[in-house]
C-alpha cells in the first residue's frame, strides 16, 4: 500500500496515538527523553516522526547521556573506600 493511498484515506493518522497527538511538541520530546517502555515508546516514536522533531530528540537525548556521567571524584570516593575497606579485611583474610 503507497503512502499517498494511505494518507488519502486517513489511515496514517490510525497509528498515531490520540493521547500524544494533543501534548505539546516540548511535552512530547519531555516524554520520550524519560526512556519510556513498550507501547508508550512506539507511540512517542511515532509522534515524534509525524511532527519532524527527530533532530531536536536527538540532541536532547545527546544532552541528558552527557549529564548522567559521574565526575572523576565520584570515583576516586569510592575506589579509596574500597581501598579502605580491603585495608581493614585484609589481615582477617590471610
């Protein structure tokens, strides 16, 4: 079945979700940057193809694995806790 038929027909709009048509592009994008699951990211994908927003969830997307990495200090916090803690044990093991 061609696009133009389906379009024609009204049948694009049938895998386009009426919950997600009414949100706001920003709420929209909000929603899909929340990893969602299942059915609720098939929709939002979707949602987002029909609108063209592809580049601007990508650079989100971009943005928010930026920000989810640790710095170096929270590291180094916890590997000289761990060094402390095989300190402490290490004599009780040998």
């Amino acid at each position: 079945m061609s696009i133009e038929f389906r379009e024609s027909c009204g049948m694009a709009n049938l895998l386009r979700s009426n919950k997600y048509q009414s949100l706001s592009d920003e709420k929209i994008l909000k929603l899909f940057n929340d990893n969602p699951k299942g059915e609720a990211k098939h929709f939002l994908q979707i949602e987002i193809d029909a609108r063209g927003l592809e580049e601007l969830a990508s650079l989100r997307l971009q943005d928010i694995k930026k920000k989810r990495t640790h710095s170096v200090w929270y590291y180094a916090f916890y590997a000289i806790m761990l060094g402390f803690i095989v300190a402490r044990f290490a004599g009780q093991l040998f």
